[in-house]
C-alpha cells in the first residue's frame, strides 16, 4: 500500500456523499490521478471514466434544463447548460462532499501535491466526472441521474436565477446594468512563489468593493468576487423598500503619490443496487450490511 493510500481518509465518507457503494477497484481508478499513475508504474488512470462521466453528466442536466424550462430558446439553454457543467462549477460541487471535500481522496503524483493539486480545480472537476462515470458503469443511468440531481439540482436552480448567464462576472455585469449602477471594476493582489501563487480579487460596483475573495488563478478570484458582490446586490434589491441597507465600513485610504490626499483603493431516493452491492443512505449508512472566502461585501470605496 502506498504511503498516499494509508494517510488517505475512509472512502466511505465519499460513497455516503455520492449516496452509493462503489466496487473498490472502480473506486480507485476514479480517483487515480494521471500524475500518480505514472509514478507508480503506469497504472490505469481515471482519464477513460472522466470521458464517460463528462458524457453521461451532460445529458442528464440538458435533459433536466429542457424539461424545466420548457419556453426557453436553445441558445438560453446551452447558457444555462454551461453555467452548470463547467470547470469552477463541477470543482465547487467536489469541494463540498464529503466533511473534507474531494481532495483528500485524490491520488496523486508528487509534482501535482507539492504544487496544490488537492484544490487545483481542473483535477478536482476531471475527478468528479470520473466518479460519475464509475456510477454509471456499475449502476446505471437512472442511479447516476439521481446522484447527479441530488449534487447538481440547487445549482441548476441558482443558475436559472441569475439570467442563464455564462458566469459570475458576466451575471454580475448584466445586474449592475439593469441598476443602473455603471460597468463592475476589478483589482487583483497576488501573494506566494510563482508555482504557487494566490490571487485576491474585488470588485468596485458604484464606488462600493465586493469580494477579499481567494482563488488558485486571477480568473477564479475575480469569479469569486464577482459571485460576492452580485449575492449582496440581490439580496438588497429583494428586501423590502422600508429595510435600510446594512452599514459598510469605509475601506482603508491610502496616499496619492503626490501626496495631496487618498487615492481609490481597488476593489431523492436511496438507489436500488446492483446484485449483491450496498447502497449508502444519503445519511451516510449503508443501508445492506453486508459491509460493515469570499469575504465581505459592501466596502466603500474612498472617492
């Protein structure tokens, strides 16, 4: 056994999250990175059950998304589509099963561990499919659909909600139109070696930052902060006119280079098992016993 597979958590947290028992060697394909594989004599990766996961993830949330919205054209349907099945998103999802996320369950190659890969969302997003892709091998389409909708169901409906726009940054552009509060502004810090960097992103939307939010690339930070400010903003725009708007605090000045004053500061149901496999409740039992930051919102911006 190697020393990745003995310091890794129980993979039973992650079937109970899934809501199924995997068969084991199915389970570790999934999770064998390509990194890890090659370091270890060739073995399988999971790069064939990510193909198929990537597949059969598609088609249940198109089928979804056609059902539900039965009036919209296809061109808002593939944007609501690629709001849903796409890199950040599917990262996010891996994220949050589990008590730890995916990551700790991943096997990889020394390179990609020192380098962050746990939380890299490229692999956390390939994994999640190939996880998928293994469900379906042993399950079906219907017992992959339902693990599929119990992860996937509140972000398609979020995602509805927000105009079926590709983004945060372009849902968040389309919200500041329709107040009538100008084009959002972005300022990223970046901080840490140059292999493993973090970028802080915020967001200035008419004179008020949004964000302190974190991210692996300039990109998902600026997504982050965008998702920041654009939560906040609805939220304000749906409390009742009598409400008054929380406080912000000031954000902190700093000099202009002349010196002369402060210059602006940037920012369903339990799947029936194949023959003779358990299923996890979505509790987390196995129902057959046969085996045992995205920061604050809101800073003002000093003129």
């Amino acid at each position: 056994m190697t020393k990745d597979k003995r310091r890794r958590p129980p993979t039973t947290h992650l079937e109970a999250a899934f809501g199924v028992a995997l068969d084991p060697d199915l389970l570790e394909r999934a999770l064998t990175h390509r990194s890890f594989a090659y370091e270890n004599g060739g073995l399988p990766t999971n790069e064939r059950l990510e193909f198929l996961g990537d597949s059969v993830l598609g088609v249940v949330i198109t089928t979804a998304l056609f059902h539900n919205h039965p009036d919209l054209p296809e061109g808002q349907l593939a944007k609501l589509r690629a709001s849903v099945v796409n890199m950040r998103a599917l990262a996010d999802v891996a994220r949050r099963l589990g008590p730890d996320g995916l990551g700790p369950y991943l096997l990889l190659g020394k390179g990609e561990e020192s380098t962050g890969g746990r939380d890299k969302a490229s692999i956390l997003a390939d994994t999640l499919e190939a996880l998928l892709g293994a469900i379906y091998l042993q399950y079906g389409l219907d017992t992959v659909a339902i693990v599929i909708h119990r992860l996937f169901d509140p972000l398609m409906a979020e995602s509805a909600g927000r105009g079926a726009a590709l983004d945060w940054k372009t849902s968040l552009q389309e919200l500041t139109a329709a107040l009538g509060l100008g084009v959002p502004e972005y300022r990223i810090d970046e901080a840490g070696p140059d292999h493993a960097k973090t970028f802080t992103a915020w967001v200035v939307v008419a004179g008020r930052k949004y964000g302190g939010a974190d991210g692996r690339s300039k990109k998902e930070a600026e997504q982050r902060a965008a998702e920041a400010a654009w939560r906040t903003l609805s939220e304000q725009q749906n409390e009742p006119a009598a409400a008054e708007p929380a406080a912000a605090e000031p954000a902190a000045a700093e000099p202009a280079p002349d010196g002369s004053g402060p210059a602006s500061d940037g920012t369903g149901p339990v799947a029936e098992p194949a023959a003779g496999r358990p299923v996890v409740a979505a509790s987390g039992g196995l129902v057959d016993a046969d085996r045992g930051n995205l920061g604050t919102a809101g800073d003002a911006v000093p003129n």
